[in-house]
C-alpha cells in the first residue's frame, strides 16, 4: 500500500480541477470500478446542483500518475447524485446505478444499467421491484461475485423516512427482494461497506433520527450465504466516529477507510465548515478487528474529504473526488 499514492491524486484532482479535460470538484457521485476503468458517474457540483455527467479513467492503457487522462463517456439520461453504483463481477462491464436522487424525472424502478462496452444507458427493470425503494438515498451498494447486489438501510429524500431493510437484486435473474430484518439492526445511512469471505462489512455512518453517528468499533456483518447479521466489537486506536467516509478491503484483509465528516448535522455542501475527522486515514484488521491509525505524515496530505468515492486498485488506493 503506497500512501503517498492517495495523497498525489487527490492534490492532483483538486489543484488541476478548473483545467481542459479535467472534471471539477464535485461530491456525492458514485465510483465503480469496471473493465479497468474507474467511472464516475453524477454528483453535485460545487454551488449547482446535480448533474449527468459520465467520467473515467482508463488503467488498461498506461497510466501518468502526474498527469492521469480524464475520458468523458456518454451522459446519464437524468441528473444524479446520492446514490450507488456496481460492476457486474460476471461480465465485467455492465454497471448498475441504484437508488439515488433524480432529475427532472424519477424512474419509479429506481434505478440504471450503463453498458460500459457500447456507452448505453436504459432504465432497470427488477421483476418484484420494492417501490418503497423508490429514490432512497444515502446508501452503499455491494455485489458479490455471483450476481446478487445487495443494499441496506438508507433514506426516503427529505430525512423523513429511514430504514434497516436489506434490498437484494439478483442480475442473474433481475429479480428484486426485501428481506426480513431483526429489530436490532439500527436504521442507518451515509455508512460505508465492503466485502470481505462474503461478508458484508458496514462502519460507521448516522442512525435514526440523524443526529447520532455510529460508535466506529460498532461493526456490523451481514452474511451474504445465510442472509443473517452479526454485531463485533472493534478496539484499538481511536477512530473519531464519522459519515459519508469511503472504505476499500486490501488484498491482505485489511479495511481503509478514508475521510467522511464529524458532524452529523452539517450537510455534504455545509461539510467544508465541519471539524475533520481524526484521523483522515484509519485501518481495521478483519482478522483482529482491532483499529489502527497508521500516523500518516501530513506533508502533501490532501484535506479532509466527504461524500467522495473510492476503489483499489491492484495497490494503488484511487481515487477520491470531492
Ligand atoms: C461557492 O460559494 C461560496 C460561498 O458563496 C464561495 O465562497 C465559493 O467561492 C463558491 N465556489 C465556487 C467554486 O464557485
Ligand atoms: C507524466 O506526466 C508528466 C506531467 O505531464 C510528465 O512530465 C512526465 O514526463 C510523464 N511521464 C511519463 C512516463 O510519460
Ligand atoms: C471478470 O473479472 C474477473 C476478475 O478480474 C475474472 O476472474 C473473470 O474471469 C472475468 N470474467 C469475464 C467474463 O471476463
Ligand atoms: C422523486 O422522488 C422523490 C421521493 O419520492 C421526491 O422527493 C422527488 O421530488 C421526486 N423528484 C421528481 C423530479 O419527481
Ligand atoms: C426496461 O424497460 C424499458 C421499457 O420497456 C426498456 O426500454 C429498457 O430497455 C429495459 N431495460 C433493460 C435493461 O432491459
Ligand atoms: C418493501 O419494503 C418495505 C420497507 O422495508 C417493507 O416493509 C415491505 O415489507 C417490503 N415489501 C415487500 C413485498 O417485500
Ligand atoms: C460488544 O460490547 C457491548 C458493550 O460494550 C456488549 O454489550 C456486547 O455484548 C458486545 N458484543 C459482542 C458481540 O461481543
Ligand atoms: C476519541 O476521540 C474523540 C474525538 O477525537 C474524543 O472525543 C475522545 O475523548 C477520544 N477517546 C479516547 C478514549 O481517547
Ligand atoms: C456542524 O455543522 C453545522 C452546519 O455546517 C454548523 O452550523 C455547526 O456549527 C457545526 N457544529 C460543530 C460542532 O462544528
Ligand atoms: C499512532 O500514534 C498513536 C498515538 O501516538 C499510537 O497510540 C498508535 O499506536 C500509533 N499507531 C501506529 C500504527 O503506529
């Protein structure tokens, strides 16, 4: 793991965001990585709103770390943000976008299949589709390799109704399912996820009424064979609770998680004014699930970003837009 890698192309992405061919600065857009290429897809522009903006940077051609090339792919047929995207693990070029927020039209099956190969976009059509899904925000979205995505908890836009629900849509099948959930699986949003033996692993995040954020060592495990939650206790260092952070699993088991904000009532566009999460950077080990803060110099370090995505990629920890 190369930290300084972060470091650069995030410096590189703020510093350089008003140039030709370069996107600007945005948050809330959602990142896949598919087909060796790393999409970005909507998000808010700083001062506007939403846009349908399609951006991408291509590592089956060699790659300028100093200066990466930005390709602009064909638009969203809506404006987007909020929501969540994944690559197809069984073709490997079909992305799906889920949920999220929609303009100037809602489609009522809630969601997009970008066909990454031709640059096509259609609407998503899920047999048994939950409409009160229907434009939930908020959420993160995993895949597994047999074609099952999976979605948990989220919001309905305007705060008012938040849920602990687990969305299921199997790609194999387009069919969409709600499942059951226990009591004490908390109402949540803005966590972060990842998937690891599949398990899937959310931390942090806000819950119920929105003003409390997760206790970081909270973490909390929903098996992907069985369909059934756990609860861990993590320790170790201490990691400042938080929202809207990203997190990638390394090859060696490792979680990084990466920015997000403290305060859960400032808002992604109020985000800037909001105290920085300590620290910016932090690591959990699945095997332990003890908590490190890996004391990274603050030289080069980029500011503290929320509301930004991420992938791996091979060892290289790409890529955060805010
Ligand atoms: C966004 O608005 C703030 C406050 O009005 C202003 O200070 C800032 O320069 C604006 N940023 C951009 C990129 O226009
Ligand atoms: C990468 O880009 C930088 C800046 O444009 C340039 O100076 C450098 O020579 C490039 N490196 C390679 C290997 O092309
Ligand atoms: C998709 O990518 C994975 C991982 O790189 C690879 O194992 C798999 O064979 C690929 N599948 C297809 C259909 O290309
Ligand atoms: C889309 O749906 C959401 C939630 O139902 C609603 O708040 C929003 O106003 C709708 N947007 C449009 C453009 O109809
Ligand atoms: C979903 O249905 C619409 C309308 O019938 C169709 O245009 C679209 O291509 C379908 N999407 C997919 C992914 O098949
Ligand atoms: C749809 O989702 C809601 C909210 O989670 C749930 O109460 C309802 O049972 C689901 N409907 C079906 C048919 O699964
Ligand atoms: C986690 O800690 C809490 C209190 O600190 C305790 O009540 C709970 O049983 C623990 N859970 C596990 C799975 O160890
Ligand atoms: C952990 O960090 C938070 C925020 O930085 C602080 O308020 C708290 O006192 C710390 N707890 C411990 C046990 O050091
Ligand atoms: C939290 O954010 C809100 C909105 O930006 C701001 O008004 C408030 O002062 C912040 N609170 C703290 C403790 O920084
Ligand atoms: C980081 O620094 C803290 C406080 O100095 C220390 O407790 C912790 O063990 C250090 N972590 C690593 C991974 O070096």
């Amino acid at each position: 793991m190369n930290f300084f890698h972060v470091f650069f192309i995030l410096n590189l992405i703020l510093i350089f965001a008003n140039c030709q061919n370069i996107p600007d600065s945005r948050f809330e857009q959602t990142g896949v990585l598919v087909n060796e290429k790393i999409y970005f897809f909507g998000g808010i522009l700083q001062n506007t709103s939403h846009n349908n903006e399609v951006w991408y940077l291509d590592f089956s051609k060699s790659f300028n770390i100093t200066s990466p090339s930005w390709h602009k792919d064909v638009e969203l047929p809506i404006k987007y943000d909020f929501g969540t995207s994944c690559g197809s693990r069984i073709d490997n070029f079909t992305v799906f976008l889920i949920g999220g927020r929609m303009s100037p039209i809602n489609y009522s099956s809630s969601g997009l299949v970008f066909n990454s190969k031709i640059s096509q976009w259609s609407i998503l059509n899920a047999t048994g589709f939950n409409s009160s899904f229907a434009s939930r925000i908020a959420i993160q979205s995993i895949i597994d390799d047999y074609g099952k995505i999976f979605i948990f908890g989220g919001r309905t836009q305007g705060q008012s109704i938040w849920f602990n629900d687990m969305n299921v849509l199997d790609i194999t099948t387009m069919t969409w399912t709600t499942l059951f959930q226990p009591q004490d699986i908390t109402k949540s949003v803005e966590y972060a996820a990842v998937l690891s033996n599949n398990q899937i692993i959310y931390i942090g995040g806000r819950i119920n009424s929105g003003k409390s954020l997760i206790d970081m060592n909270n973490i909390r495990i929903f098996d992907t064979k069985s369909f059934s939650w756990s609860i861990k206790n993590a320790s170790g260092d201490n990691i400042s609770a938080r929202l809207g952070h990203s997190a990638v699993l390394t090859q060696n088991g490792d979680i990084i998680i990466y920015g997000g904000a403290e305060n859960s009532t400032a808002s992604a566009t109020t985000f800037v004014s909001s105290p920085q999460v300590i620290p910016l950077i932090a690591i959990l080990n699945t095997n332990t699930w003890i908590w490190s803060n890996p004391n990274i110099s603050q030289t080069n370090a980029p500011p503290s970003l929320a509301f930004h995505s991420s992938v791996l990629y091979k060892k290289l920890f790409d890529c955060c837009i805010w």
